[in-house]
DNA sequence: CTGCAATATGCAAGCGCTTTCTACGGGGGA
DNA sequence: TCCCCCGTAGAAAGCGCTTGCATATTGCAG
C-alpha cells in the first residue's frame, strides 16, 4: 500500500463538477454557495478524503493563524499543565499551536524559535525574560507578536503573562523566617540560562538579608529531577539548616525522600518547602508547603494576550499574584 | 509597532543582488554556491532577519516535513516524558512536530487529526488502538503514515511503538495474588473510549479469574487526578479488598494520600500499586510497587517508525516489555 | 414576456518558494 | 589558439489555494 498523492482542491473540482473557486467559497464561506452545489462538494470532500494543504492557504491568504511556543521541556508537570490551557484556549480561537523545546539552552531557543516561525507561526509564547542578544534582536527585527510567561518584568521587556519569581520567592522565605528558622539552605534549579531560578534565589536571598540573625547557609544547584534533589539534599544538610526551601516541587520532594532515606525526619528536624504547587507536593508525605503558581491561568491568559495581539491589539501584561499553600513539611524549627 | 511585511525571499534578492534561484540555493544547497555569493547572501539575510516561508516551501518542494501527534492530555506526566523523547527524536532529524489534545474525546480526534493533517502534517503518532470508524476510514482513505503508541496490537491495526497494557496489567494482578492477596479491588481511569484502560481491567480481571479464591470485590472507575483517585478509594475501600491495584500512578498515590488522611496504613491495611512508573511513585510514602512503562524508549521509538514510514519503508512494530518495580506500598495481606 | 437586480459560478492572477533548464564565463587540454 | 567542460547564476514554470472581477443564471417586478 503505496500513499497515494494527497487529493487537491482539482481533484475535488473534477469529482463535484464545479470549478475550485466554488470549491474553496463552499469551504471558507458556505453562505456564497447554492445548497444544491454544496451538498455535491461536500460528498466529494468525503468521498477523496481531501484535505485542504496548509501551505498553500497560509500563502493565498493571510488568515490561517498558527502560534508557537517554546519551553524548556515538556517533560515538567509544571509547564505542562500551563502548555495545556494555553493549547485549550488557543484551540477554541481555531488557532494551531505548535511546539518546540529547548531543553534549557538558551542558545537553542532562536533556532527553535526560527523553526517555528518557518513553519508560520505568526506569534510566540516564550517562557522567563532573560535570552541573549542574538534572540532579542531577531524578535525585534522581525517585530514578532510574543507574550512572555512564568515570569514578569518591566512593560519595556515585553509583554507578561506571568508572575514575579522574586517576589514569590521572596513571600515563601520570609514565611519560613516568620516561622522562627534562621539557618535556611536553598536548593534551586540550574540558574545558568535561567532567569526564573535566578530570580527566585534573589528573592530568597533578599529576604534572609532583612531578617536579623538569619543566614542562608547552603545554597545547591539541581536539575528538576528528583535524584538530583536528593543528592542536593545530602550536600546542603551538611550544613545543618533548619529549614531547606526547596525551588520547585520536584526539588522539595526529591529532598523530602532524601531526607526521609536518610532517617531525618520532616519537618522534625528540618522543614522542607516546594514551589509550583503541581500534584507532587500533595503526595509527598509530609504533604509540601508550597507556593501556588497560577499556571492554567497564566497559559490562557498567554493565548488571550497573544491573540489580541495578533488581532492588532497591544495588551497589557497580565500579573498573577502567588500565594502559599500551608501543609505539612514547614514548622518552627526544634528549639 | 506595527508588524512590517515578514521579508521574502526577493527582498533578499534585491539586498544581495543575486537571483531568488541563487539564495534558495544558498539556503538549500550552500555547496553550490561560490562562497563569496554566499556570505553576501547571509548578510542579507541577517540584516532582514529572513525566515524563509513554511508554507512556500512545503508547496514547491515535498521534503519540509512535519508530523504532528494527537495525545489526551499534555497535562499527566505519563505522556509527557514520552512526547518529549518523540519529540528530540523527531528535532535531531530535521522534522517539526505538531501537537495536539483531545481531552480525551474520541470524537475530537478526528477534528485534531485533520486539523495538522492541514498543517501540513505528514504522519502522526496516535495513542492507543480503538477509535471511532469514521477516523479509521479517514486514515485509510488518505493512507497517512502513522504510528499507535502506549497500546500493542496485532499487525492489521497499524504499526505500534508501545506495550500490552493487558499483559502488563495481568502480570500485576499476578504479583499482587502471589504475594497472598485475594479480596482485591482495582480503581481504573475511566475505561469509556480509552482502550488502554480497558486492556488493563480485562489483565488484572483475566488474573484474578484464573486464580481459585480470589474475588474483584470493587471497580472504581477514576478520572487521573489526585482527588478523583482519593474518592474512588474511599468507594472501593468499603468492599474491604486487602490490596487496591490502581490503574496509574496518579491513581495510586491518590489512594495512598487519602488512606493516610483516613488513618488506613499503607501496606499494613491494605496495599496499593500504581502503573507507569513516574515520579509521583517515588514520592509516595510508602513509595508506590508499580510498573515501569517504557516511556522514552516508546517515544523515540515512535519518532524512528514514523520517520522510517515517511522516507517509504514499512517498519515493524516495537512492543516493549513491561516490569514490575517493587517499592514499599505492596506486602502480604495481614493474616 | 421583457429587463434588471441578485445570486451563483468560473477565470485567472498571484502568494513565496524550489527546481529544471539555460546561459555565461573562464580555465585547461589538445 | 581554439573548444569543451565545469562551476556559477539567472529565467521561468509550477506547487495548491484564495479572491477580485467577469460572466452566466435565476427570479421577479413591470
């Protein structure tokens, strides 16, 4: 079984009798067409499985719309559930989505981004603030729709659909201050590349430098994965903290299984907290005080944004607030 | 800002005073262009930040391919890994892809396939095996290159990268009756249009069939998410089974947080499995028995069939085996 | 019946790119 | 010195579709 040659808009033409002007109104706007007329193409349509080619409409015409986003990996519950809402309200506006990660190097992400736009995207929704020079001159130079997500900025840096990471990071610390722990550690992602990791250290940083007698005594690099988290665990402990704040679930979690191997009991003798709130911190025993990322909202505020750009509108950026989420793992530490 | 005119290849052309023939070759072929043509060529084309257009090309040539993949959900970190391992696969080969969801509705299927089909899809990577007639006659008729992943079946239905979730599911039930259970309860996804969730019932069902005195004392049926799967466990958990077999991880560690909020030990009361083996499991106290699905190696092997189709040969199917992953949520039942 | 406005359909010109065929030089072998 | 061939670049024909404009039809008022 060979593929047969996908059917064109002639081949309907020669099957309904009619001409592929017809065919193409009786497609796009079926108002233009008689019943009679349109009952045949249809049945043609059915009958060679024809499909109109994108190519060739995205070229005739300039109403087929198609956004592109580029995230770091999929294969983060965090993002995914945002990719999810974004997709979702981007497919009720008739608008494909296409796809394409970087894998954290932000050296990928133009290529990806040309990629993407080769296949006609005609806007994008790019995650954090930070890429380099060369990637912000080609957006800049191309002058192309983008919202930017999971983070926010001045109005100047784009258009946000996100939250403050700092600010977040911040609230999560001064929470754990206020809970009476002075010697924190942190365990946070990979801040090479990575403008959200860096932003929420500072704002862990900031906090602990606020507060009298409190110091932040470890401070591990990890990838979102949990045996990575572990093993940041295993070096930050050495340093005692009270307290570990963990920048993303995954980190918190992958140190509460660490820790719980390790026979430390948490948050006995040290409270561990997550950030993204994603099902993970609630399984996690005990379940992960976190930090509610609002991620289905911020994805379809990015598709809302990025439409209305489209559209020729110039949005606001759209802030979300973040708040904790008060659970088990954090307690005043052992005094 | 307004969005100016994306730059075509003539006015490439135009900057670098060569012929348009001359810079698609460029682009195409740069051996067959003198050197010093070609880097004034790229000149041009930085300055302007050209991108060349999918849908021309796609149009005058046929070797731009795309594919696209039609999933529930991005949302459940069970397709994830896997769509990302395609995913690489598919970007180390040049190949763009194209995502979709259906929510899991198998009417929407059909909408998404032909929806990247305009898109310019070439092939997709379809879940599972049972879909609505009208889709099998439309992949029929238009005989698109395909692969069906995280399901097996026989060669007739179509080229698989992915496993026997029957077999899979049977050989836990097994585990679970050989470790003494015998009153067992089964909390599944939702069985309505999901073929794989069906398969596993019918495994764990077959199982328990074949073994004298043991009894399926409940059947929950659960949407994957963490509260549905605490609810479902409460419904099952009334028909007193020693060990409840979950359907996924979700499922399972849904089980696992709400039995602990119910004060039910885990595995002393009762125990719990899960399936797929993702994070969640590893996080779960007790740590979920479950069953490794090959997830990367199923999306990579996916990528490689789809790719082997669309350059015209005729891949076999890669059914991978499934194995059982013994962690602490799984022990004999009380005596 | 005729004439005219609608309404329904066809014609043909592109959209931006690739690719075949052709043209032009220039270097090396005879 | 002349030719031929190779390397390089241009001209032009589509790829499958949309759409403005032209051309039938049809229906209805007069």
């Amino acid at each position: 079984m060979t593929q047969n040659q996908p059917p064109t808009i002639d081949d309907v033409a020669k099957v309904a009798g009619v001409s592929t002007a017809t065919i193409s109104r009786a497609i796009n706007d079926p108002d233009k067409v008689a019943k009679a007329t349109r009952d045949r193409i249809n049945a043609a349509i059915d009958e060679l499985g024809y499909t109109p080619h994108f190519g060739a409409r995205a070229m005739a015409s300039s109403r087929f719309k198609t956004v592109g986003a580029v995230i770091p990996t999929m294969a983060n519950a965090m993002f995914a559930s945002g990719m999810q809402a974004f997709q979702e309200a981007l497919s009720e506006a008739g608008v494909t989505m296409l796809v394409a990660t970087t894998g954290y190097d932000p050296e990928a992400e133009l290529r990806q981004i040309r990629a993407l736009m080769t296949q006609g995207a005609s806007g994008l929704m790019l995650i954090g603030t930070e890429r380099p020079e060369a990637t912000r001159r080609f957006l800049n130079l191309r002058n192309v729709p983008h919202v930017l997500t999971w983070a926010a900025g001045p109005a100047d840096e784009g258009v946000f659909a996100g939250f403050d990471n700092r600010r977040a990071a911040k609230s999560m610390a001064e929470h754990v201050l206020a809970m009476g722990h002075r010697k924190i550690a942190m365990i946070a992602g990979i801040s090479a590349g990575n403008d959200r990791v860096a932003e929420r250290i500072a704002g862990v940083r900031a906090a602990i430098e606020a507060c009298d007698g409190a110091e932040l005594v470890a401070l591990a690099e990890s990838p979102y994965l949990l045996q990575n988290a572990g093993d940041a665990f295993d070096e930050v402990w050495a340093a005692k903290p009270t307290a570990i704040i963990g920048g993303s679930d995954v980190l918190g979690a992958g140190a509460v299984v660490r820790a719980r191997a390790r026979g430390v009991s948490v948050p006995g003798d040290v409270s561990v907290t997550g950030f993204d709130d994603i099902g993970l911190s609630l399984v996690s025993a005990p379940a992960l005080t976190t930090l509610r990322v609002p991620q289905i909202e911020m994805g379809r505020a990015a598709a809302e944004i990025l439409l209305a750009q489209l559209a020729g509108g110039t949005p606001k950026s759209a802030i979300f607030e973040t708040e904790i989420v008060e659970r088990a793992s954090l307690a005043p530490p052992r005094s």
